[in-house]
C-alpha cells in the first residue's frame, strides 16, 4: 500500500474518532478502519468510555459476507492498540485472533501500561506494522490525553474576549464582549474539557456561574484561585498556587482546564509557561479604559483564525510544538 493510500485511510480515521470527543472522556478519541484491496470493509471508533474501544467496533462492523477478507487485510487506527486488560480485554489480541496482515497505528500510546507494548505484541505475532502514519495530527486529536500523560498535568486553555483596543472589560466593570453565537461556543468548550478556573477578583466581581447552558454536555469542575479560600485542602496559601493546583488536578486525573480570567491569573499562567492553546475573541468595539488584556507570550503562534458576526477568535499554540 503506498504511503499516501495509507495516509487517506489514516484521515478516516481521525475523522471518525473526533465523534467521540465528549463521551470517550478520560479515554483517547480513536477511530479504525479495515481495508481490503482499496475497499473499507469496516470501520468504527470509541464511542463511549467502557464500551468497546474502536477496533472492536470495526471488527462487529464487518460484513459476514467479508470476514474472509481479513487475512488479507489492513487494519488502520488512529492510536497504539491497547495491550492490558481495562475495562475491555486487549485490542491487540483481537487484532491478532482476526488474522490481519498489516497494522497501520497512527502514533504509540503515550499511556504506561500500553506504550509501545501493543505495537510488539502485534509484531511478535509475525504482522506487520507501520507506526507514524499522520503521527503529528493523531497527537493533535488528543492533545489533552498526550499531555496529562506526559507533563503529568492537565492541558490549559487561557481564553479572554476583548476589545479592538486591547481591553476585556468597560471601564473596571463587567462587558459582555461575546456574540450570542460566541457563547454557545464557549460554553460547547466547556463540555469539552474537564475544569475551569477563574481568579478570585473575577468570581467576586462577576460570580460566574462556569457551566455548559447554551449546549448540551456536563458541567466542568468549578474552580476559583483563592489563597484565602484553596480549591482543595491539601494546597498550602504560603506557597505558589498554581503548580500546587496543577498537581491536585493530576492527581484527580483532571486531563484539561479553561483558565477563563481575569486578566491577574491569566498573566500568572503565562508567566509560569502553563498553557497549551490561548484562545482570543476580539469584538468589534472600542472602550477606550478598563482592565488591559493579558500580553501574549513570545512563543505563542495563531493555529487558527474563525470569524463569526465580525467577531474573530484566534487561537494560538506554542510554537515549538509545531503548526497545524
């Protein structure tokens, strides 16, 4: 199979994966496809945390009439098949009880008890395996996974709304920046992620209720950075904050949070170098005076532009993780 067939397929992949987004939660987005002869004879991804993982449900989606064909198979899949007993029994196993010849794997599963080892189970097995197949993309889908896993921290999200001019508030006070539209998205975010943070100036000034209204989903933790009052009780007032808190969220296996304001805490994050994606909304209007919008780092470089009713929201990653 030439290496841009493979890289078509490996697409499919992660696009079904992505419909796994809030129900697979704490577990990775993965989606598999089973191909034959340039045919897709099966496809399915993780629906839902606990059931079947999506090799599973690419198998059960296989055609009775087609299950000879998988001897001669390819099997694509977006991340490492597991190869330890979770909730599920191992895919790798599966993989290798179907009798596929070829693994194609998107990228190793940075998790400890699989990395690397589902690969070897496979190759031991005498199928062939190619690894690295759109690695950087399949690393994207779940980047709030890679990084719990190996910065042994959740992933953070720092968004503001601001003005033209560079404020997030009118005058000292309170402004709504967003577009009705602007804040269903915001709120889409928030039942995407597990937390959200806002400092304590913030949750005095505006008491933000933080929860998903104007979109389906759970409610993130609710967390406000108080030293009077910590998030939880094994954080010490007299010491930084925040790399305590990064610890608590781990330790709770929190995988992403929303750092939602104000603009002190914001700075704090930036300056700690805690943040994985910064996202901006800018409205269309000038206030002339209220609270500056936090500076953006150095390193922070736009991975995305949208537009919606002359508000923009850009994105922005760290640079040295690459674009995409």
């Amino acid at each position: 199979m030439s290496e841009e067939m493979d890289k078509i397929y490996m697409r499919r992949c992660l696009q079904i994966a992505a419909n796994g987004r809030q129900n697979a939660r704490p577990n990775p987005m993965v989606g598999a496809v089973i191909v034959c002869d340039g045919l897709i004879i099966g496809e399915g991804y993780h629906v839902r945390c606990g059931e079947g993982h999506a090799e599973v449900n690419a198998f059960a989606s296989v055609k009775k009439a087609d299950e000879h064909l998988l001897p001669q198979s390819t099997i694509y899949v977006s991340l490492e098949p597991c190869s330890h007993y979770g909730k599920t029994p191992p895919c790798a196993d599966l993989i290798v009880s179907k009798g596929v010849k070829r693994v194609v794997v998107g990228c190793v599963d940075p998790f400890a008890e699989v990395s690397g080892r589902g690969i070897r189970k496979l190759r031991d097995a005498g199928i062939e395996v190619t690894v690295g197949v759109l690695e950087e993309e399949c690393r994207i889908l779940n980047s709030r996974f890679m990084t719990f896993n190996e910065k042994h921290r959740p992933y953070i999200i720092l968004k503001w709304a601001q003005s033209l001019d560079g404020y997030i508030d009118k005058d000292f006070k309170p402004f709504v920046f967003s577009t009705a539209f602007t804040q269903m998205l915001s709120h889409k975010l928030r039942a995407e992620n597990d937390a959200i943070l806002v400092g304590h100036t913030t949750a005095l000034r505006d008491n933000p209720s933080l929860t998903v209204r104007r979109w389906w989903g759970k409610n993130p933790m609710r967390l406000i950075l108080d030293s009077k009052e910590p998030c939880f009780p094994e954080i010490d007032p007299t010491l930084p904050m925040i790399p305590q808190l990064m610890e608590c969220l781990y330790k709770r296996k929190v995988q992403s949070l929303i750092v939602e304001g104000g603009a002190i805490t914001h700075r704090k994050f930036i300056e700690a170098g805690l943040w994985d994606e910064i996202r901006v909304e800018t409205a269309p209007v000038t206030v002339s005076q209220g609270t500056a919008s936090p500076s953006l780092p150095p390193n922070a470089a736009i991975s995305g532009i949208e537009s919606y009713d002359g508000n923009v929201i850009t994105t922005y990653i760290q640079a040295s993780v690459g674009h995409h």
